[in-house]
C-alpha cells in the first residue's frame, strides 16, 4: 500500500472524527467547567452559604456540598448507562447536557445564607446532586462515543480527547474566573461577581441541540443494538453487568483510583492549597491554575498518542510509579519557596507525570467491557470510584493538613491511589474484555 493512500486514509479517518470531537469535547467541557467555576470560588461560596467564622470549616462545608454531587454520579451512571446501552449513546449524552447546563445557569441565582439561612446550603446541596447526575453519564457518554466512533489504532488518541475535554472545560473556568477578579473588587466578587460564571452555562442547551441535530451513534453500537438490546432485555441490563462482567466492573473501578484522587486534587483542591496554605494572591493562582491547566490538556493529548504506540499498560505503568516516587519532592518544592514560580512548576510536575497515565484512561476502561454492557459498566465503575475515592479527595487533603500540620501530607494521596491503580494495571491483560 502506497505512503499516499495511507496518508489519505488517515485524513479521511480524522475529518469524520473532527465533528464528533468537536461536539463531544463542547458538551464535556461545559459539564466540567462548573465544577472548575465553584472549585475557584471555593472560599466565596463557603462563606456565603455555610458561614462559621473559621476559613477551615467553611472549605471544608463548601467542599462537602461540591462531594454531594460526586456521591450522586453512581445513580447517574445506572440512569445514563441503561439509556445508552438500551436506547442510544446520543440520546445519553443529549439528556446529561441539558440536565448539566440548566442546573449550573440556576447556581448563579441561588439565594445565599444571610437572605434564607440554612435553606442556601440545602438547596445549594440539592442543585449539585442534580448536577451530579448528570455527570454520571455525560462524562462516560462521551469516552463511550469516541472510543466507538474511532478506529482499532487510535483508540487512546481520539479517546484522549474526552480527559482533554475536562481541561478545556477547567481551562475556560479559570479564564472567566480571572477575568471576574480583575474586573470586580473583592466585595462586588462576593455580591456579583461568583454568580456570573454559572449564569453564562446556560449557551449549554445550543450544544446539546447540535449534537442532537448533526451526531450519529457509533456503528459499532448500531451493528450489534438489535441483538444486544433483546438479549439485555432478556436477561435484565444490570442482571447481565454483574452476573457475567463483574471483573471488568471491578477492573476498571480499581484503574480509576489515581483518575478520582489525582483530577480533584489537581483541578479543585490546589486552587486553594495555593490561597490558604502557600498565601498566594487569588489573581496568581487563577494564572497559576490557567497555565497549568493548558499544559494538563496538551499533557493528555500526548498520554494518548504515545499510548497508541507504546502501549497503554506499560506507559501508565511507569507513570504510576514515578509519581509515587516524586510527588513528596514536588509538594516539599512548592512549600519550601512558596512563590508564584515553585507553586506553577511544582504542580506543572505532577501534571505531566499524571498526564501520561490519564491520557490513555478512556481507551484503556472501555476496552474492559464488551459493547452491548460497555457504557453502563464503564458509568458505574467510573462513577463509583470517583465518588469513592475522589469525592472527599480535597476535603481529606485538608483535614491531613490541619490534622498534622504537614502542608506537603497531600502527596500521600498521590501515593496510595496510584499504588492501587499498579496493582490493577498488573493484573488486566491490555485488550482483553472482562
């Protein structure tokens, strides 16, 4: 076969992908922009809806109703999994978007504490619940929907646009966010300011409407859909997960230790380790945490190009144990100088490190299950381990810290979960279905 026919075969490959990327990277990124927006404003909503008088406990309330919504995803998983296995990949991902977007429009105008009293907290808890479902299948939707969609060779490279996704999403969090500090004072940040970013979330609806109006489910999902849906129903969809793929449930929840840990430590929990602990400026660590994030994204885009080529259980292997054995110097690092320079650089290491596991994470857990139970089992244990083991990640991670007085404990953290994560990695067989 000719070098030009390869050639042409890969760019006809990739301009069918375009439009799927495109859309699923959009409607991912809106899901997890929220989740960036409140981890910025931490502080501000924990003062506003759970005031106490100490800085700690009102981290600590706001990052509790932040873990509300984890716990949340696992429903969210059994509702979207069962639609997209039973009735659709798009049809999923169509629903999380609008159940996503509105939700996160309706934070902005939540009364706070002082105007309802305790009633802000529970309806701010509510609201992320609802949220949370959503997350439960939006997020796995779209690793499902381009895993599907992309060819047998480039399974981690179009799959890492999914993790990619929550970066942009995080990315355009942190831009809104920095742009609300530099125009507003810190009372007008506490009064107005906060609520904007949520409001504007609701342009989510016209991206649930093209994907609605231009997607195609994946054919591979299409080729099997009458049989598997009359053989699911059969047997009962959560019946069948469990009674013949319980290792790959398990497989995949024990994988995506590090995932759940590493991603809300990195994307919610240092934005105000860098405020309260190393007493940056909230304008640096906005700048901190968007250059940052723009290195976490192309990170994971190489994670999966490199796993396509070296081989997804090898490279996420070593990334395993490297940021085992590095994540206490990066932490020492960072609290040493505590400057604006150790805090970008330090974090920027365990991004990278955590990049090269991330990035073919997508490829690697659909690749544990067979189509006809793929996206229900990939919700559920996706969403159980994030509930699990990273809902109370940055909460856990300041409790250590006053608990021990330690400021560099997180990195133990780091260390457990990816410890668990090589221990499934030894186990799975690279390819195999469960």
């Amino acid at each position: 076969m000719s070098t030009n026919t390869v050639s042409s075969r890969n760019e006809s490959e990739f301009s069918k992908m375009k439009k799927v990327i495109i859309s699923c990277v959009a409607g991912s990124a809106l899901e997890w922009y929220d989740f960036a927006v409140y981890g910025f404003f931490a502080t501000i909503i924990g003062k506003l809806f759970f005031p106490s008088g100490d800085d700690f406990q009102e981290i600590i309330a706001s990052f509790g109703a932040f873990a509300s919504g984890l716990i949340a995803r696992p429903i969210g998983a059994v509702l979207f999994g069962y639609i997209g296995d039973i009735y659709g990949r798009k049809k999923a991902l169509v629903i999380s978007i609008y159940m996503m977007a509105i939700p996160t429009a309706l934070m902005g105008f939540l009364p706070t504490y002082e105007t309802i009293g305790i009633w802000a907290g529970i309806i701010l808890t509510i609201v992320r619940i609802v949220q949370g479902l959503a997350l439960g299948g939006g997020f796995t939707g779209t690793i499902v929907f381009l895993y599907e969609h992309s060819s047998p060779s480039k399974k981690s490279t179009y799959s890492a646009w999914a993790p990619f996704s929550l970066v942009t999403g995080f990315i355009l969090g942190a831009i809104v966010a920095t742009i609300m500090a530099k125009i507003f004072t810190p009372e007008q940040l506490e009064t107005i300011g906060w609520r904007i970013p949520f409001i504007i979330s609701f342009l989510g609806t016209f991206i649930a409407e093209y994907v609605k109006l231009k997607l195609d489910d994946p054919k591979e999902f299409i080729a099997q859909q009458k049989s598997e849906i009359d053989e699911n129903k059969k047997k009962g969809l959560l019946r069948n997960l469990f009674l013949n793929h319980w290792k790959g449930v398990t497989l995949i929840t024990i994988t995506d230790v590090l995932t759940a840990c590493g991603y809300f430590l990195i994307a919610i929990f240092f934005t105000t380790y860098f405020e309260t602990i190393l007493h940056l400026e909230k304008e640096s660590v906005f700048i901190i945490q968007s250059i940052n994030m723009t290195v976490f994204g192309l990170s994971i885009l190489l994670g999966g190009w490199l796993a396509d080529r070296l081989g997804k259980r090898i490279q996420m292997l070593i990334a395993c144990v490297s940021l085992s054995a590095l994540a206490f110097p990066f932490f020492d690092y960072m609290v040493e100088s505590a400057t604006f320079v150790s805090a970008l650089l330090g974090e920027m290491g365990i991004i990278f490190l955590f990049s090269m596991y991330y990035g073919p994470i997508p490829a690697t857990i659909c690749s544990m299950l067979p189509t006809r139970v793929r996206l229900i089992g990939v919700s559920i244990a996706h969403n159980f381990a994030m509930a699990a083991f990273g809902a109370y990640a940055p909460t856990l991670a300041t409790y250590l810290i006053k608990w021990s007085g330690d400021p560099t404990i997180p990195a133990v953290l780091f260390i457990i979960s990816a410890g668990l994560t090589a221990v499934a990695l030894f186990i799975w067989k690279e390819d195999s279905e469960y």
